[in-house]
C-alpha cells in the first residue's frame, strides 16, 4: 500500500513539474491528465508515462507546431474536461461561416492549415464532438442567461429554401428599451406535416423548455408570427398559459400576402414587373 503511495506521489510531483493538468481520477491507482503544450489527453499510473510522453515522436512534432502560436486552455461548460482555446475558436469560426467539417478529411486543405496555423488539427470527428459541441452549450448557456435577465419574444414562421423544402423557425429576442437586439435562431425544422395551431405551441414549448423559461410565465411578453391561421390559434393557447404575451401578426408577412393577391388578379401586374429592368 505504501508503495502505491509513493508511486501517486511521485507521479504527482512530475505532473506539476512538467505544466501538466490533472482532469480527474480515473483510478485510485490512476489519473487523467492533458499536457498544455499539445494539447493531449492520456491515463498515466507512473512517472515514466509523463517523461515517455514529452519524449514521443507526437509530442515533438505538435510543440514545433505550435512555437509562436498562442494557445490557452480553459474549463468545458460540462466541468470534466480542459478545451483548447485554439481549437475552439477555430471550430467556432468554420462553423459560423457555414463550412462543413467534413471538408477537413481533404488531407491538402489540412496539411496547408496546419502548416499555416503552425500546429496540428484534430479531426473533423473530434472538432465536431467536443469544439463544435462546446460552442453551442456556451452559446446557449449565454442565450440563457440573457433570456433569464430580459423579458423576451418569440418570432415563428414557416419558409421554402431554394429547393422548395418548407421549414418551421422559431427565433427568441430580447425586449430592451434600451435598445434593439436581433434574435437568436433556436430551432428551424423541417416540416414533414402541415402545421397546426398545436404543432406551433409545442415549438414553442420546446424552446422555452430547452432555455429553462418554461416555468417563467411573466418574461413571455410578445409572439410575432405571420398570417396563418393556425399561428392565431396558436397564440390563443399560449396566452392561457403566458397571460402577459402579446400575439402580433407581421406586417411584412401582411404586405406580402396583399402583393400576392394583387398579382393574382391582375395578369397585367405581372407581366410588368418581369419586363422591369
């Protein structure tokens, strides 16, 4: 027992020695650790597990890499893991720009990020599995406590994308009269079904279940929605459980439908705005 002692102790003193951090015990006999300088994360039971993994071919070949380029550690929202910093902002931004991870499996576009970044990229599995996945939980843990904060409203409508697949929005604002925000999009979903005034409420229901307002009853002030009938049915059940929302229909969506019917009955309507220039 003594031995196995002096055997953590040690492995102890060469973590902290070598700017290791300990995540967890996986073992009495064990401990999790990632090493800060390549960003990996392994078990060890014994000191020489420290000392063969700074002198490993991967390890050499990942500090070289990353000479001259800043990178940090923090703590995952989830609190059992340390995240790269790099690795994150990196994911976040190819995300954000609508490019799929995927297109990292090119090894050319790889290999001339990496020699551009000056060090090595996960694979798209784990950028998608931890990075892609930690920006979203702390996306929506800032989208919480802002919708926690403010009274907020929603805006749900239904949209064709250019192949004329129809799809449901639900997007959450916040009300400042400070000033105006945009709204954050929560959930666009096909729909395999015509909706009906209980599919909205249940779309809606689900947002404020997945930002943890669900039982928030006063900040639910405004839900903005287009012409369908089905949304007025919708916001009729809503209001017997948010008394201090306000159902507005849009005024664009308004306009729209006018237009539409305009066109409709006059042929000659069309026929000039296609010869317009």
């Amino acid at each position: 027992m003594a031995t196995k002692s002096s055997s953590m102790v040690s492995l102890k003193r060469k973590v902290r020695e070598h700017g290791f951090l300990e995540i967890l015990n996986s073992h009495e006999a064990k401990i999790r650790v990632i090493c800060q300088k390549c960003s990996k994360s392994f078990i060890c039971s014994k000191s020489n597990h420290i000392t063969d993994h700074i002198s490993g071919a991967n390890h050499i070949k990942a500090v070289n890499l990353k000479k001259g380029n800043q990178s940090t550690l923090f703590m995952s929202t989830s609190r059992d893991r340390y995240v790269d910093s790099f690795n994150y902002n990196f994911t976040d931004a190819w995300v954000g720009a609508g490019l799929p991870l995927g297109a990292l499996r090119n090894t050319k576009l790889k290999t001339f990020l990496e020699q551009g970044f000056k060090r090595p990229l996960p694979s798209d599995v784990t950028l998608g599995n931890t990075y892609a996945t930690e920006a979203f939980e702390m996306k929506m843990a800032k989208l919480r406590e802002i919708a926690g904060e403010f009274p907020h409203f929603y805006i749900v409508f239904d949209e064709c994308d250019h192949g004329g697949k129809k799809y449901y929005a639900v997007l959450i604002g916040k009300l400042d009269s400070e000033k105006p925000h945009s709204p954050f999009l929560i959930e666009l979903s096909r729909e395999l079904v015509p909706p009906n005034g209980t599919f909205v409420q249940q779309k809606i229901m689900k947002a404020l279940s997945v930002l943890n307002l669900a039982a928030d009853f006063e900040k639910f002030r405004l839900f903005i929605t287009d012409g369908a009938a089905y949304n007025g049915v919708a916001a009729r059940g809503l209001q017997a459980l948010f008394p201090d929302m306000v159902h507005v229909t849009c005024w664009s969506h308004m306009l729209a439908r006018v237009c539409s019917a305009i066109v409709d009955k006059n042929d000659d309507v069309l026929r000039h705005h296609s010869s317009s220039p």
